[in-house]
C-alpha cells in the first residue's frame, strides 16, 4: 500500500508537475526542439496513463509493480535515454499513422453523438423539471382542495361522535337506574 501511494505521488510529481512546467518553457522560450521533445512526452503519457489505469487493476498483484512504474516513467523523462522519444518514434506514431482516419471517424462520431446526448439530457431534464413543477402545484392544489374537505368533515365527524357518545351515556344512565 505504501509503494502505490509513493507511486502515485511520484507520477503526479515527475510525470505531471515537472513535464508540465518544462511545456511551460518550452512554449515560453519558443525553443522548437525543445518543445516537440514535450509533445512527445506529453501523447506517450497519455498511453502510459490509459495503460496504467488497467494495469494497476490486474497487475497491481506483481512484486515490484509500483517500483517498476516509477522506473518506467523516470526512463521515459530522462534525458540521457530520450525514452519518451523512442516510444514514440518506434511505437506511437506508427500506430497513430496507420489508423489516423479511423481514429478521427470514430472522434467525429463520438462529439456528434455527444452533442446528441447533451441535447435529449438537456431536454429530458427540462422535462423533469417541468413535470416537477407541474406535479408540484398539482399536489399544493389538491393538498389544500383535501384540506378543505377534512376541515369541512371533521366538525361533522366530531359532532356526529359527540351526539354519539351523549346517546351512549343516556343510555348506560338508564340501565343504571333501577
């Protein structure tokens, strides 16, 4: 437990914090190599970040999982290894190459279904709100049409019960008296 909190402190650190702050310079100093070097970075995280989440699900069980993790992503962020620059080169831009038109379809395709969903939640929740406020005064309309009633029924009821109870005790007085 102790190494996957370390692990996780470390890959927000080094893997977050400190690429984002050279990002930062990079663009700041409009050093060109400099900044491609951080793109690099940047899409090679978002895979080993994609690749984490169900890594740390059904690998987490390995001896040395989070160690090699931190390994991996000081590999990928030094500069004497240039790790992030070799998976990309060798890996991720191949990958990327090959299936760009899928992946953009399968982009376009999600943001107009988005767009869609957004839409009918939007207007499923209008509806709910709409059909909250109307079931609202509905309920203020018969709650005080009801209270009316009772108001009305209670004193009858309550005068009713008292007649009764008053024929009920002329008549345990009658059986009383010899």
């Amino acid at each position: 437990m102790l190494s996957q909190l370390i692990s996780r402190v470390l890959i927000l650190s080094l893997g977050t914090l400190y690429p984002a702050y050279s990002s930062y310079k990079a663009v700041r100093t409009k050093n060109v190599r400099e900044y491609v070097k951080w793109m690099m970075y940047w899409v090679v995280f978002a895979f080993f970040t994609t690749a984490e989440t169900f890594g740390d699900i059904f690998l987490s069980w390995v001896p040395l999982y989070y160690e090699l993790k931190i390994c991996f992503l000081v590999w990928m962020l030094a500069p004497a290894t240039k790790g992030s620059s070799i998976l990309y080169r060798k890996f991720v831009h191949p990958y990327l190459s090959k299936n760009e038109k899928e992946i953009d379809d399968a982009i376009a395709r999600a943001s107009q279904e988005g767009v869609g969903m957004l839409r009918r939640a939007g207007q499923r929740g209008l509806q709910a709100v709409a059909s909250g406020v109307v079931q609202s005064n509905v309920m203020t309309m018969s709650q005080v049409y009801f209270q009316q009633q009772i108001q009305q029924i209670i004193p009858a009821a309550t005068a009713q019960q008292d007649h009764v109870q008053h024929e009920q005790l002329l008549g345990q007085q009658q059986e009383q008296q010899p």
